[in-house]
C-alpha cells in the first residue's frame, strides 16, 4: 500500500505490486508486471468490532503507462477473503471499556 486506510471516512487508496503475479494456470504467463499501480476505494461502513474494511479496485496502471479498467474490483487477501485486514485502532482509550 502506498497510501493508509482510516475508516473513519471513506477515500481513496493506491498500491504498488512489489513483485510480478503470474497465471495460475500458466506460470510464466505474467498477470501483473511489478511495480504496477492499483487505484481503489474503501468504505466507512465498518461495524463495530469488525477488522476488515471493504475495499475495491477500479484501475490498474501498469509500468508502461498503460490503463486497465478493474471495475471495482473486490480487494481480497491471499486466502480470497473479501476484504482488507491490517493494524486496527478500535479507539477504546480505557482500561474500563470492553473491546
């Protein structure tokens, strides 16, 4: 990610891929060049107690210049969980509340 998530409101966020993701199928085939970008969007709609916030990706930038529209793609993680899961601030500041 080069940009963070605060759910508190939502925005927009930008990622990079750090290496190339190649075809499942066929593993020389290369799916996303590295250094690729990802355009998206999160939600502020988070429930409380919840960890993950909804993300979608709507472009991909390739490192030639190149755009891919993704429509809104749902970001997921490595076990296709919808989804985006990090460090969470649940914003309980007393050891009396339960979190």
């Amino acid at each position: 990610m080069l940009s963070g998530i605060n759910s508190d409101l939502p925005g927009t966020i930008v990622a990079q891929t750090r290496q190339t993701v190649y075809a499942t199928n066929e593993p020389g085939a290369v799916v996303i060049p590295q250094g690729a970008r990802l355009i998206g969007r999160y939600s502020a709609d988070v429930a409380y107690g919840q960890s993950r916030v909804l993300a979608a990706w709507d472009e991909l930038i390739l490192p030639n210049g190149s755009r891919i529209s993704l429509r809104g793609m749902s970001a997921a993680d490595g076990q296709g969980q919808s989804g985006m899961e990090d460090q969470v601030d649940t914003h309980c500041r007393t050891q009396n509340l339960k979190c």
